[in-house]
C-alpha cells in the first residue's frame, strides 16, 4: 500500500528544504523586484530638497548628489525590471549584490550617520543581503 511505501522512505532534510522553499522563491523574487522598482521610483522622482539635507556635510556638490541619485534610480529600476522579469537570475542576483555593498559603502562614507537612522537607514542592508544570496541560491534547478 501506498502508506507502507511513505513509511519505507520517509522526507529527508533535502525534501523538506524543498517543500519549504518552493513557495518562497517566486515571494523572495517579487519582494526584491518591489523593493528595486519602488527604490528606483524614488531615486528618479523625489524632489531635491527632500534628500539634498542628508548630504549637506558630505562635501558633495548638490549636482553630483543629484546625478547619483538620479543613475542609481535608473540602476535600481534596472534590477526591479530584471527581477520582475526573471531575466538572467543569476547575474541580476550578482549585480544586486554589488549595488547594495556599493550604496552601503558609499553611504557610509559619505553619511555614515545614516547608520543611526530612526527608521534604519543602512542597517536594513544587513538583512537585504541575505535575501539576495538566498534568491541567487534558489536560481540554479538543477
């Protein structure tokens, strides 16, 4: 009987790894691509003066700020699009990657106190990150 055979070979941890991950992935890959779409949304529109004060002792002209802010929401909505998309996982999972260390340096050279944020600021990185090596482990089947 069929119960007999489920007995004989019960779930090992690679079953139960599966189980549990399978509806996560695609949930992991459209939380990613809301949060790049939103933030590039934001680095694209936000008035100048709503992020400009961050910055004001950073030593940065204002143009510059602006033209990164504005090229890091192109890059964002990039990776939003990527992901939406599910173009070439595992090269979006890698250039995620890079442009989260890269705003998480960045940032914290040139507004290291962003790391004290109310809201978090920089520390939701630490947490962002490992849920892009976790989707970048979840791309490959086989």
């Amino acid at each position: 009987p069929f119960a007999d055979f489920l007995l004989a070979r019960p779930a090992g941890t690679q079953d139960l790894w599966q189980a549990r991950l399978y509806l996560l992935k695609p949930l992991i890959r459209f939380a990613l691509s809301a949060l790049w779409l939103v933030s590039g949304l934001i680095g694209l529109f936000l008035p100048v003066e709503d992020f400009l004060p961050l910055f004001a002792q950073s030593g940065l002209s204002e143009n510059l700020i602006v033209a990164i802010a504005r090229i890091g929401g192109v890059a964002d909505l990039a990776l939003g699009v990527a992901l939406l998309l599910n173009l070439r996982p595992r090269q979006t999972g890698i250039a995620q990657l890079a442009l989260v260390l890269a705003y998480t340096v960045g940032l914290t050279v040139v507004t290291p106190a962003e790391w004290l944020a109310p809201f978090g600021g920089l520390l939701k990185n630490i947490a962002i990150l490992p849920l892009i090596l976790a989707h970048l482990a979840l791309t490959e089947e086989r």
